[in-house]
C-alpha cells in the first residue's frame, strides 16, 4: 500500500496540497476578519457576510475531501480515511462542547472558534498515522 510507505499517489499529494491550502485560507481570512472588526465595527449585514466568508474553508475542506473519497480505488485506505474522519469530527464536537460549557461562566476566555477545523485537521491526521502504524 502506497500510503504505508510514505510515497503518496498524485491524488493522495493533490489532496494533501489543497487540504493545506484551505489551512492556510482559514488563517488568512481570520486574522483579515479579525482585525476588520476591530478596525472598523462593521455594521450588521457586514458581519454576516464575513461570518459567511469564513465558512468558505470549511466548505473547501468538506469537498476536497468528498473528491479524494469519490476517486479513491483502495478501499482499505478509503475506509482508514472514513475512520480518521469520524475521530476527528468526534473529538472536535467533543472539545467544543466541553469549550461551550465553561463559556457560559463569563470569566472564561475564549478561544477563536474557527479553531475548529484546525482541531478537526490535526485529529484527523493523527487518527489516521495511529490507524496505519496499528495496521503495519
């Protein structure tokens, strides 16, 4: 299996190329977001259209990830990523719902809530390094 031996496929690297670049996007569009609202105390309708902007990477990393699934002919990788994919959604539900509980206390900081699919990412990732070192 291509995968285990650390050489990737054209898709596997195309993948991994645009998962980074949705990384990357989701950095810029908040840092840029973040200081247009503090700059500028955007009005109402302008919040919601850059909410809406930032969900763009989100977006970005759903279909990237539905492409390579669609495309992908070894079914045994195809299932690892399904299962990387579950322990990352659930260790990001997870995280956040602990992460909501104590906000409702007001002295708690909070953290920036786009990092979320950060968390997603690297769960993801991790998840499935640990699937392909148990499967050796």
């Amino acid at each position: 299996m291509a995968l285990c031996n650390r050489q990737l496929s054209p898709l596997q690297r195309r993948t991994t190329q645009l998962f980074g670049a949705n990384l990357a996007l989701t950095a810029t569009l908040t840092v840029a977001a973040r200081e247009f609202y503090k700059q500028t105390h955007p009005a109402f309708v302008t919040v919601y259209l850059l909410a809406t902007l930032l969900t763009l990477p989100v977006i970005g990393v759903i279909v990237v990830v539905g492409r390579y699934l669609t495309r992908e002919t070894d079914e045994f990788v195809r299932m690892l990523v399904v299962q990387a994919l579950l322990w990352g959604i659930g260790v990001t539900f997870t995280v956040d719902t602990f992460l909501n509980g104590l906000f409702a206390f007001p002295d708690i900081y909070r953290l920036i809530p786009i990092l979320n699919l950060d968390l997603f990412c690297v769960t993801c990732g991790v998840a499935l390094r640990v699937q392909l070192w148990r499967n050796r």
